[in-house]
C-alpha cells in the first residue's frame, strides 16, 4: 500500500511538473469549486426544514404577541421571518399549533380561511374542483382534529350543497364529527376543547354555522349541546373555587406550621384547622377625585401663606345680552271682530316697558382623577385554630438516673405551655396570616395535651435496651480485663518457671562437667589417656590457667572477682 502511495504521488508531481501555467489555474479553479458546491450542500442538506404556521402576514402586533404566547405556553418552537410571518418546523407541529389557535380564535381577523389549510382550490372543471375541494377540507379537518392530544380518531362528514339561484331553494352547509377520545380525556365534558373543534371545522367550511356542526362521542352522544354542559360548567365553577379556596388554605397552613415549629418544634405542633370564607363574585368600584388648582406655589420665605389656590380653571367665556322693549299692555284691548275693539286707554299711552337679558358662558376645567378597581376574588374571613403541646420531662433520682416505675417504665412529668407563650404563639399567627379584625380574623391557640403513650412506649423500650447493652459492654470488658490480668499472670509464671528449670539444668550441666573434668584430671595425674573433644580440651586449658594465675597472682584475681560481683 504505501509503495503505491509512493509511486501515485511521484506520478503526480511528474504529471504537474509537465503542465503549464494555464492548465494548473484551471485545475485549481475546478478544485476550489468543487470544493465550495460541497460546502453549500451540505449547508443546505443540513438546513433545518420550516414551513408557514399562516400563509398570510400577520399584521398587527397585538395579534402577534397573543399568539406568540400561546405557543411559548405549549412549548411549540416557531420562528419570525420578515413580515411577521411565523415558520415552524414540520407539518405535524404545524398542525397542531393551528388547532390550538384555532380552539382558543387566535387566528388574525381578516385571515383568509384557506390560509391554514394547505388546500389547492384549482382544479380543471367545476364538478372536479367542489369533489377536491370537499375530499381536501375533510382531510384536512379530520388531520388537524387528530392533532390534538386528547382525540385518538375523528369521522368527519362534510356536505357542500350546489349552489343555487334562488335563496329559498340553497341548502345549508353542514358537518358532522364523531371523535373518538383517548383513555383519560376531559374532552366530552370540557367545553373549552368542543368549542375548539366546532371552530377549526367553521373556519375549514365558509358558509358553515355552528347550528349546523354536530358533534358527537363514539356512542352517538352529542357533545356540543352546550345549553346542556351549562349545568356541568356551573359544578366545574364550584370545583375551580373549592380548589381555589383549598390552595389559599394550604397556602397559610404552610406559613403558620413554619412559623410555629421553628420555636415549638414539629412535634409539639401537629393540629392546625384554617377554614378560609372568600367572595368569589366580581366587584368593580369606579372612584373619582378632584384636586384644586395651585397656581402659586407658597414662598417659603414669606411669613405667611401666598400661595393661591382654585378648584378650577377658566378656559373660555361667553357673555350674550339680550333686550326687549315695549308698551307693556295691549291698547288694543281684548281680542274680537273688526269694529269690536275698545279704544285705547288715553292714561296709558306714555307707558312704556322695558327688559334686558344678559347670559354668561364659562368653560371650566378641573383637576380630576378617576379610577376603576375590579376584584375577585377576596378573602371574607380568616378563622385559624392550633393546638400546641406542652412538655414531657423525665424525673431523676439521687444518683442522677431516670426514676423508673414498677413496671419499668420511666417516669414523666408534663410541663403545660404558659400563657404568655400562648399569646406570643398567637401573634405569630395573626402576622403569618395577615389578621385583620375588621374583616372578623379569629385566631385561637390553645394547649393540648398529646397522646404520647405509643411514643413513651418506644422510648422506654430503648431506654431498657441501652441499658442491657451498657450491662453486657460492662460486665465483657470485666471479664477481658480479667482474662488479660489472668495471661499476664500466666506468662509471668511461665517464665519463672522456664528460667528456674533453665538454672537447674544448667547447674545440673556445670556439676556434670565439673565432675568430668575433675575425672579427667585425676586420670592425667594417673597417666591414664582419655578421650576429650577439642572444646572440653581448651576448657580445661583455661582451667588450669585461671588456677595458675590465681596461685601466682591471688590479689588481682580477687579483685577481678570483686569487680564481676558490683556489675551484677
């Protein structure tokens, strides 16, 4: 392998050595450009795949941010693109998302139908084109109603009338669904959810009406008779307060416990009952407040106050003047035919009447803030019982020991909570859980004594074994230190005794060899030849040297003796 290596790569330079300047530009530009086709195919083929949630802009942004947040909601990746054109990944996500926007009429007011479904509406005759039309709204009805998560299968049956001339003889468009639910859905009894069916399959249909949409259970139950559901939507109301009311109870039960049991200990604080009234109807309260004008500001330099004040402000005036002038009477007297009416009075005639009429107009503004509360719900009244236990302590006798009684057991004695921890308690519970007596809090703490007797049980249960278990740990290290003394004692003695029986054999091993030595030296005093070893030959040897030096020098040898006996 390698040699073909070799011999490949010296052809090539070869080969490249041979051409021109012309033909290793063209062989690079190739290079390079199969080089770059690559990495924009793979970059391509790598390219995550999206298609359009709604073929349509979506163009105002209040639309967008709602529906934006629903898909966050449902944990569904989607993507912006210019326009406000949302992309997700695949058809199947794409599916899904449109029926939940659909359910919840999040889809853009103006948006065409047809933009949700990918349906061609095309087709070559009209005949062929409403049998498409119809075979693709269906499929495509019954795929987004599969989506969801709570349906397992969808029949979906829809009925497009031909189009007639005169109103009165044009059929209505209807649809009718049979859904089949997964094991533990909500969906038959869920309101939300079939009102989200009937919308995707009115919005699928144009000229379909929820009148005409029939939608019913595997069993030929109608489940979108909503006037029947209206009774179940008032029981699931009651549920969704009793949940709620639960939820703020546990809610305080949690802040009251750790409160407590940081200073009483779990133990002692076991019962705690809070029943929580709260008003679940809505209220609004509209409130309006009027502030005067400061049109100077006090001078705070002024020994007094200059500052003025308006409750209001003149914008505009209009002043209109009105005036009537006359005789005041009618001289001509009463009415009545022609050549009937009474002369004028002749002490009348110098009176003349006279009014004047004078309107003014001010437009005036104040300083006015208005607010609107709505709340619901809230909390009616607050009632919090607790029961805390005191305490249970042993008795001792003289020695310092747990007093025992006669059947063993350990005697107790209760100490009950003081009054003053009971109000101290108390007050915990009230700023645990925002007590407020005008709205009628009631917070009652209270000492209880707990049955302990189970508890007592176990505890003089372990007491008594801890006491046996000291006992035997006591009398087994009695009875090692005995075994340990007893070895030592042992050892001691056998060693004496080896040392004594060592002692006596030597003794009994000098005498022997002195005996024989002194039987050898008669026999040489005899001239009678005996047979010595080698070691018993300069034993002797030293012998007779140490018995020679002792007679030529007695006093050295005596003080060497001297010597030997103060070392040992």
């Amino acid at each position: 392998m390698n040699e073909w290596l070799k011999k490949t790569a010296e052809r090539l330079k070869t080969l490249w050595g041979s051409w021109g300047l012309v033909q290793k530009l063209i062989l690079i530009g190739v290079g390079l450009a199969v080089v770059v086709g690559i990495v924009l195919l793979v970059s391509v083929s790598g390219a995550p795949t999206q298609v359009r949630l709604i073929n349509t802009p979506i163009k105002s942004d209040e639309e967008l941010r709602l529906i934006t947040s629903r898909l966050d909601e449902e944990g569904i990746g989607f993507s912006l693109g210019e326009g406000n054109v949302l992309y997700v990944k695949d058809e199947a996500t794409r599916s899904r998302a449109n029926a939940i926007l659909l359910r919840e009429d999040l889809i853009p007011r103006g948006t065409d139908p047809w933009a949700v479904f990918s349906i061609d509406k095309f087709t070559v005759t009209d005949f062929e084109r409403n049998v498409n039309l119809r075979k693709a709204i269906t499929a495509e009805v019954t795929r987004h109603i599969e989506s969801i998560a709570d349906v397992d299968k969808a029949n979906v049956v829809i009925e497009i009338p031909e189009d007639k001339l005169f109103a009165a003889d044009q059929k209505s468009v209807t649809a009718s669904i049979i859904i089949f639910p997964k094991p533990g859905s909500d969906i038959v009894t869920n309101r939300k959810k079939l009102e989200g069916i009937q919308k995707i399959v009115r919005f699928a249909v144009s000229g379909l009406t929820d009148d005409n949409i029939v939608i019913t259970d595997q069993n030929g139950l109608q489940l979108n008779d909503f006037a029947g559901l209206a009774d179940f939507d008032r029981i699931e109301r009651t549920k969704r307060e009793q949940q709620l009311i639960q939820k703020q109870e546990a809610y305080y039960r949690a802040a009251v416990l750790k409160a407590l049991q940081q200073i009483y200990t779990a133990d002692r604080v076991r019962d705690l009952n809070i029943k929580i009234d709260m008003d679940m109807s809505k209220k609004s309260v509209s409130t309006a407040e009027h502030f005067p004008f400061v049109l100077k500001e006090d001078n705070p330099t002024t020994p007094y106050d200059d500052s003025v004040v308006q409750p209001s402000v003149t914008l505009s005036t209009e002043r209109t003047s009105y005036e009537y002038q006359g005789t005041g009477f009618n001289p001509e007297g009463p009415a009545g035919m022609e050549g009937q009416t009474a002369p004028a009075y002749k002490d009348l005639q110098n009176m003349v009447g006279k009014a004047t009429q004078t309107h003014e107009i001010q437009n005036e503004a104040l300083n006015k803030r208005e607010s609107f509360e709505e709340s619901s719900p809230t909390v009616d009244r607050v009632t919090v019982s607790v029961n805390i236990d005191g305490v249970w302590n042993w008795k001792y006798n003289d020695k310092g020991e747990p007093a025992l009684k006669a059947d063993g057991g350990i005697e107790r004695e209760y100490v009950p909570v003081p009054q003053a921890d009971l109000d101290a308690a108390a007050a915990l519970v009230r700023d645990a859980i925002g007590y407020d007596r005008m709205r009628g809090d009631s917070v009652t703490v209270r000492n209880i004594q707990f049955d302990r007797s189970a508890q007592f049980k176990a505890e003089d249960a372990a007491f008594l074994r801890r006491q046996q278990t000291n006992r035997i740990v006591l009398y087994s290290l009695i009875g090692l230190a005995f075994l340990l003394v007893a070895f030592i004692v042992f050892r001691l003695a056998s060693r004496e005794v080896e040392r004594r029986r060592r002692i006596a054999e030597e003794k009994r091993a000098l005498e022997q060899q002195m005996l024989r030595e002194n039987a050898i030296r008669q026999a040489e005093e005899q001239n009678i030849e005996v047979s010595m070893s080698v070691e018993e030959r300069k034993r002797l040897d030293l012998q007779e040297h140490a018995i020679n030096l002792a007679k030529e020098h007695p006093e050295d040898v005596a003080q060497l003796i001297r010597t030997w006996l103060r070392e040992e």
